[in-house]
C-alpha cells in the first residue's frame, strides 16, 4: 500500500484557507505533526512552527484560526485515512465476521507508513492521535464545534463499525459505545506500554493490544 495516491476532502469549516492547495500549507502540516509530536500540544505554538518552517507567524493564522482548530484538523485526516484503509481492507470480503475482525485489527494494531501523501507521516501522526486526539474535544467548545461538523470523520469510523457489529449481531443494542470504547481505549493501552508498562499487559512479541480488543469484542456480542 505504499505511495497510495488518494485526496482526502476535510471540512471547510476547519480552516481558513485549504492547506492541501499550497506549499505553504503542505508544510504547516507536515511541520505541524512532527513539532506537536516532539513538544507536545500545550508547549507547541504557530509563533514555532513559524520558525521552523522560516515564515511569519501570521502567515499560518491565513490557514487556521488557531492551534486548536489545526488540532481538529489533523485529528479529522487522520479518522478520513482510517475510514479509507477500512473500505480498502473490506473490498470484497463477504463474511461480516471477517470484515469485523479486519476493521478491529485497524483500530487496535500500529498504523504504518503508507505514504498516502508525501508531505504526511502517518506514524507520527498516529503517535499524536494516541497521546494529543482528546483534548480536540475535551474542551467547553465541544458542543458547538460538534454542531458544526468538525467530529464527523470520527463519527464517521465509529458508524461504520458499528453497522458491521450489527451485522454479526442485530440484537446487540451498543454498538457505538462499544467501538468507541475499542477506539479510546486501545489508544490508551498503546500509551500505557510505551510510558506505563505496570498498567498494561502488552507483549511485544505479539499484538496484544490487538488481540485484547477483537477477542473482548466478540465476547460481549456473541
């Protein structure tokens, strides 16, 4: 799947000009996913990013109102990428239990990196999703940025899953909360044996997190 050429279409909302249309914008993201990697989101700033990517800090503001919303932003690529690995790994596979146990390997196992566009790691920005994604929504603008849209590629995955959870089982009655907790808490797990190891059961000789999540899965709606 390497070089995979794919336009990936993010609201409008989310941005004050398109950033996929420029080289300017190209490096805002790309410089952007690996500064909030390296520093963190509370230390990260445009004023940085602007000397690292050697143009003024207002320049960056033309593309994002601020820091939060670039956070929104990459959060909603990194879901719309998820959603097409899962139509792409699905293709054509019949068994819903199959499908199912695909998508969950998805959610749970490492991203790698694909190269879907030249200017975005998708490792990196998976390490930022697992350790930065919550505070895009942990926050008292919650409500009126999800009235907005900005949250619907993550919904987006969230349904998609579910639907599939309802096909290997029609009477199971939280398939949301269910892939949703999946989602979180895998994420968690992740972080937990990277920074937490007490915390966890991770086994870095098999995908444990993997395994955890697709076999607790299939427990509950069987």
């Amino acid at each position: 799947m390497k070089n995979i050429q794919i336009h990936i279409e993010i609201s409008p909302e989310l941005y004050l000009k398109n950033p996929d249309t420029s080289e300017l914008g190209r490096k805002i993201i790309c410089n952007s996913i690996e500064m909030i990697n390296e520093l963190g989101f509370e230390t990260f700033t445009f004023k940085k990013l602007g000397l690292k990517i050697e143009s003024p800090e207002s320049s960056i503001y033309r593309y994002f109102e601020n820091k939060h919303t670039l956070l929104i932003y990459l959060v909603s690529w990194y879901w719309k990428w998820i959603e097409y690995l899962l139509v792409f790994t699905t293709a054509n596979i019949s068994s819903p239990i199959e499908r199912l146990t695909r998508s969950l390997s998805i959610l749970t196992n490492p991203i790698s990196v694909n190269h879907s566009k030249y200017y975005i790691d998708e490792g990196l920005l998976s390490r930022i999703i697992i350790t930065e994604s919550v505070k895009a929504y942990h926050t008292k603008s919650v409500d009126d940025e999800n009235e907005r849209g900005f949250f619907q590629s993550y919904k987006k995955v969230v349904q998609r899953i579910s639907n599939l959870v309802l096909e290997v089982n029609p009477k199971y009655e939280f398939p949301h909360m269910l892939i949703s907790t999946v989602i979180e808490g895998a994420h968690q797990q992740k972080y937990f044996a990277e920074h937490l190891p007490s915390l966890t059961d991770v086994n870095k000789e098999k995908d444990s997190i993997s395994e955890f999540y697709t076999n607790m899965v299939f427990q509950v709606i069987k």
